[in-house]
C-alpha cells in the first residue's frame, strides 16, 4: 500500500477540491509561484490558474476580510495564514465578522470558509512560528475548529472542512507534515464528519486525551506504558469546535481516569476545556483527577530549548503513573 505525507495528503485536499467544485478558492501569502512555505499548495496555480489559485499582500487582516465579502459573492474561500503568530492581525475579522455574520444575517448568509494555519512547535523555528492558538479560535462562538494527526484525516478533515456552510479554522500540525502514513486516500472513508473523535489506541487503564502532533507522541508514551502493564486508551479529539463529548464520557467512564496532552500553556489551555467536561459528565465513574501534561505558562521559547517546553513521553508517562496509582 502506497505510503502518503501529511503535506501530500492535504495538498492533493485541496486540489480535488477546486476539481469538484468551481468556486473554491485557494489564496495566501506565496501560495501560488512558490506553493507556500511548506508547499502544501504546490503545483495548485499550474492546474487550476491564477483566478483561483493566487498571492496576497502580505496583510493577514485583508486575507480574512476579502474572504468575508467573497462568501457574501457565492464562492468558498480557503486562505492560508502562513505561520500561526502571523495570523493574530486578522483575529478582528474573525471575530468580529467571520464568526458572527451567521448571526448577524439571521441565518441568511453563510460563511463557508476555511482558514488554513500551520500551528505549534517541534520544527526549531523562530519566535512567532511555533504559536498555538487553538483556544483563541475554540473560545469565538460561530466557528468550527479542526486538527488532524495523520495524513489519511487530514485530506479527509480538510474536504469536509471546505464543503461546510460555516467557517473553519483548519490548524495544520507543521512537525507532522511529513509524517508517513500507508493507505489511500479514497479508499471508502468519504465521509468524515467534523466533530467525531477517533480512538487511536484501545486501552482499559487510563484515557489519553491529545490532538494534533501530541497524538503519536501520546501513542508512543501508551506503548512505554504498556511495557509496565498498564493499557493506555489514546483519543484523537480531531476537532476541538464541535467537540466528541460522547466519545470522551464514554471511554473515561470505562477506565475511570484520564490524562490531556497538548502543546499550548496549560492556563485557559484546551485541556480545562476537557478536564470540566469530564467533571460533569463522568464525575462519578472517576478514580482519579484529570490531569493536564501541557506547555508551560511562558511565551514559546527560542528553538534551542523547545524540547524543554513541548510535553516528553516522560512528562505524559508520569502523569499516566499518577492517575493510575491514585
């Protein structure tokens, strides 16, 4: 069976995409000549021209809010924020019109949109490159927030992203973009529906709860783990907005303990998110506290020390032995 990239899968997303349908767009900074910084969008503006496939100005403002008034004009835009701290100039059209338009139109105007970010560390980037702004985006009511893990949901992710009536906010794990990942991509899974969780790694002891690149490395700590004798339940959370609160009750009801893993600061992170869900929907079947293994609660530091700042399999390992020996 073919093997496949993260960066493949979701280039070739994209194209099939402006295949199917001819209203979508694809533009952003160096998208079109160049094919982005990571070439996800190479080769795109060759196929399918540059009326839709395009460069912008270097002004991420003016990407989300041309995207607003090419929605109101009947196409389905897909922008690129080249890097995630280059896309907080652009929050005041996010939040101010990409999520409430909806709303605000009464229902009569949709914003089927999609804003690609590479998000989060471990590629020894520059200060900005390397930010995760996940709950920024899943705190803006009118927005659906998606992260894939592997090359296979990612194309999948980013098709039903772009056929969406609402905006999305598609976060692309940059350390795993050239993560290999055997199979095809149309094989049979058309529909992946945003807001479905997927059990990466069955487990009976302890759920894992990660997203984006902290996924395999919550796989692999699972693995270590179970060279003890202890079997780790790994949950991919795939989207953030809508969240799988069912698959989350579910598998923690059944082990009685949970561990979130993710890469921004723990403060207002993602993980209390999940940690209060649980609280009040398996309070009872808990046999420990959740406990969170996240960044720290400082500004991403310079390259040299990432891995002191990323969550290791020894920090998720060790949470693991907390939880289980409480």
């Amino acid at each position: 069976m073919p093997e496949v990239t993260m960066a493949k899968a979701l280039n070739r997303a994209l194209a099939d995409s402006l295949r199917e349908d001819e209203r979508v767009l694809v533009f952003g900074e160096d998208v079109a000549r160049l094919g982005g910084v990571f070439r996800i969008t190479e080769g795109l503006q060759a196929e399918f021209g540059s009326g839709r496939v395009f460069d912008t100005p270097l002004a991420e403002a003016a990407i989300a809010g041309a995207s607003v008034g090419l929605c109101i004009a009947g196409w389905r835009p897909v922008s690129e924020m080249q890097f995630d701290g280059f896309s907080y100039p652009a929050l005041d059209q996010v939040i101010s019109h990409i999520a409430k338009y909806r709303f605000r139109s009464r229902g009569r105007q949709g914003m089927p949109l999609v804003i690609r970010i590479p998000y989060a560390g471990g590629i020894g980037a520059a200060e900005h490159h390397s930010e995760s702004p996940e709950t920024y985006y899943a705190h803006t009511a009118g927005l659906k927030v998606v992260t894939p893990s592997s090359a296979i949901d990612a194309y999948h992710l980013l098709r039903a992203s772009i056929a969406d009536p609402d905006p999305v906010i598609f976060l692309e794990p940059k350390s795993r973009y050239w993560s290999k990942e055997s199979g095809d991509l149309q094989d049979g899974q058309t529909d992946v529906p945003l807001g479905l969780a997927r059990i990466v790694r069955h487990g009976d002891d302890v759920t894992v709860i990660a997203y984006g690149a902290m996924v395999a490395r919550s796989v692999q700590a699972a693995e270590a783990a179970a060279r003890n004798d202890v079997d780790v339940e790994v949950i991919d959370l795939r989207s953030l907005v809508p969240l799988d609160l069912n698959a989350l009750s579910e598998s923690v009801r059944r082990t009685g303990r949970a561990v979130v893993v993710h890469e921004a600061p723990m403060t207002l992170g993602f993980g209390a998110e999940v940690a209060a869900r649980l609280m009040e929907d398996a309070f009872d079947h808990l046999e420990a506290p959740v406990i969170r293994v996240t960044g720290w609660d400082i500004p991403y530091p310079p390259a040299t020390v990432e891995n002191a700042y990323l969550p290791t399999i020894p920090r998720i390992l060790d949470a693991i032995d907390r939880v289980v020996s409480y």
